[in-house]
C-alpha cells in the first residue's frame, strides 16, 4: 500500500505536491543495522548539577547563547512511524543531536552531532574530517529556555530578552538502509509515535510533541 | 525593534531566508475593528449527543471522511503573539473553521468557512459568492478521530484503516488590518501562545498545541 500512495504522489504535478504536505518515506527497521562502539566522549556522571551551572554560566559568559540541534530520525515498525531515540543508562530518552560549536551552523553542527553518536565514522566528539552523508531536512521546531535547567518553551516568552539556549528540531530523510553505531553507554530505540504522543512525563515535554510536529508530513509507510 | 527586524529579512538573500524559517509578520491587536452580526446558522443548541452521532454516522454513510479545516490566525499583543479563538456561550474555544461540503478544496473551503465566521460577507452559511481575500499558508498540523467523539491523535494509528474524521490547521497570514465581524452567540478572543501552550484543559489536544507548531516560525512582530 506504501509504494501505491507513492506513484500517486509522483503523479501530482510537481507544485501542487509542494502546496499539500511534504512526503516523507519511511522505511523498516528490519533493514537498518545496528552496532556499539566506545563513548566517544566519556560521560559526564561525575559532574554534580552544581558543576554543571557553572559550567554553562561561564559559556554563556564566553559564547552567548548555546544553540543545541537535534534530528527526528524516523523508521516503519507494524505499520507505524517509530522515532529513534538514544537512551542513556536506562534511564532519560534524547534526541540524536548535540551542542553546536560557537559559530557553527546549524546543519554542518547537526550532521557532525549525528555522525559522532550514530556513526562509525564520527568516533570522537572532535572529529572534523568528512562527515556522514546525512540528509538533514526542515526545522520542524524549535524551544527556548530563560535559564539553564529552566523548563523549556516553544516560544519567545515576553518577559526574556535574552535566553540562555535554543533547542532546534531537523527532520532527518534517511536512506533506505544504512548502520547505526552507536556508542555503548546508550542504546538506540524505536518508539512509535503512540506512545510518544503527549507523554511528557516519559519523554519531556520536547519529545513528547514530535507527533504533533509531525501531523502535517504525509507518510510513505514502506513496509516489509 | 519590531521592524528592525523585518528590514534585516528583507535584506537576507531569498534562497536563505527560505532555508531558515518562514517569517510571519504579526500586527498589534488594536489596528483589528471587531464587530457582531447575526449568527450565519442558527446554534445547534437543542441537538443531544444521540441525535449529533446519528447525523454524524449518516453523514459518513452518505459521504465518508468528513474533513474539518481551521484558520491559525496570530495577532500581537503586549510583544506576544496572539491566537484567535471563538468562544462558544461562554464555554469551549473553537478555531475560526468548519467542515468542508462533499468535494469541496480545503483552502476554498476553509475562506468559505473564515468568512461565514469573521467577516460581514459570509452572513450566510450557504454563502457562494466571492469570499474574502483570505491569505491562507501552509497546514501546519492534521489530527486524526477514530470514531466520532474520540480523542483526536496527530497521526494516523495503525490500527484503525477508516479514520472517520479529519483536521487540518492552517496558517492564515493576516494583512496589517481587518475587519472582525463575528456571529452574536460567539465571542472572538486573542489568547496568547503563553497561556494556550500545554493547557490541553482549558483549550483541548488540538489547540493547546499550536505553539509547538508554531516554534518554528520566526515572527517579526510589529509593535504600536
């Protein structure tokens, strides 16, 4: 069924495709391929909250505001979009992404961020070289926090001029196939929208809105 | 600093303008005149939930997937963007909208259903003359029911193959004033983003959602 809504998209002319909603293909998980390489960054579970701010306090002092990009990274389980989410030591979910370099963009920040904890490649946080071919998609939403730690906001509230960070949400076209490897003190879950939906007290409140961000995209659920 | 703003997107070449995020400008609340006119339809106040699900289920019967289109329309107010909600006899908040006729296109259908809501025009629901020029943009969310009366989800759950009803959000690009000409049993208000973002009490799944959709937007939003 997936392949037919796909020729009949193909055959709407090319603008009032664009006009309706951008399709997106998803593909089974079945023929993705995933592995464990070492951190490579070593986790932070020595630094206290304390350390943190500080840590944070005197970027901020350093860069301004700390720009954070994430990737939705989707793939078709029982006939259902599923997210990829990292889970670090069973515990909080996250997004595929990362702290963006002062004065990096946001795309080339983001594919470096997905490289590192998605690929084989990436094995260091410092790494600069090539990074992968990753399809890096739309901007489909965006939050703001007035203070680190702060719950965060879809928008701009009145009252902060000047917010600590931004949190930016890319969708992510992956290929039909291709590995995953990822570094062993997280594991790479696919969660459907389902459960996602709404569940901000599992998977914040961030997470928790990605089926809603994603209403508007039609779907070419490939199945198996 | 509001047009500030504007000239510095204006000066962004186009092709990178529309890679970033799509600018929506937004004018302050006070240049709208807001008026009443005599209800297009008279309410269905008498009709029970029996009566509303049997004409319901008939209407699918008769014409399958009814399809529901609703206008986002954003104003500013205290530096804030706005939404404008129509409240119902003092109760639930709806957004300017309706259900679209057998056959009928979501966007003609949805400036049928703004006018017959907002403007001096439309003073008839069976209205088919020139409806006002309404800028309708892209639809920035779809929730999806079941069944009549169910929860609506922001995606199509596997396990139902005929959704019996369809929403669709779009974002209606305001011009810098307007007339608001609302029927006597509703009362249009501007709700801002703040107060209706994760408020799915008061507002409900859909409309307690919109500042997600929105986020990633930029808004140059004009002050007085």
């Amino acid at each position: 069924m997936g392949l037919e809504m796909e020729e009949v998209a193909a055959a709407l002319p090319m603008e009032a495709a664009a006009a309706r909603e951008p399709g997106v293909e998803i593909y089974p998980l079945s023929l993705y391929y995933f592995g464990a390489k070492d951190a490579a960054v070593p986790p932070r579970a020595v630094e206290t909250p304390a350390d943190r701010a500080l840590r944070l306090k005197a970027n901020f002092a350093a860069h301004g505001l700390r720009t954070s990009v994430h990737g939705v990274l989707l793939v078709e389980l029982f006939d259902h979009p599923h997210v990829l989410l990292l889970q670090v030591r069973n515990s909080s979910f996250v997004l595929p992404g990362g702290r963006l370099r002062p004065g990096e963009e946001d795309v080339q920040g983001l594919k470096r961020k997905l490289s590192s904890k998605l690929s084989v490649v990436g094995d260091s946080d410092d790494f600069t070289g090539d990074v992968d071919d990753w399809q890096v998609g739309e901007c489909i939403g965006m939050w703001w926090r007035s203070e680190f730690g702060a719950v965060p906001c879809p928008y701009m509230p009145p009252s902060f001029r000047t917010p600590k960070e931004c949190i930016k949400l890319f969708l992510i076209r992956l290929p039909m196939s291709r590995r995953f490897v990822v570094p062993r003190n997280m594991k790479l879950l696919a969660v459907p929208l389902s459960q996602i939906h709404g569940n901000a007290q599992v998977y914040g409140p961030i997470i928790s809105g990605i089926p809603n961000l994603l209403s508007k995209f039609s779907f070419n659920v490939i199945s198996d």
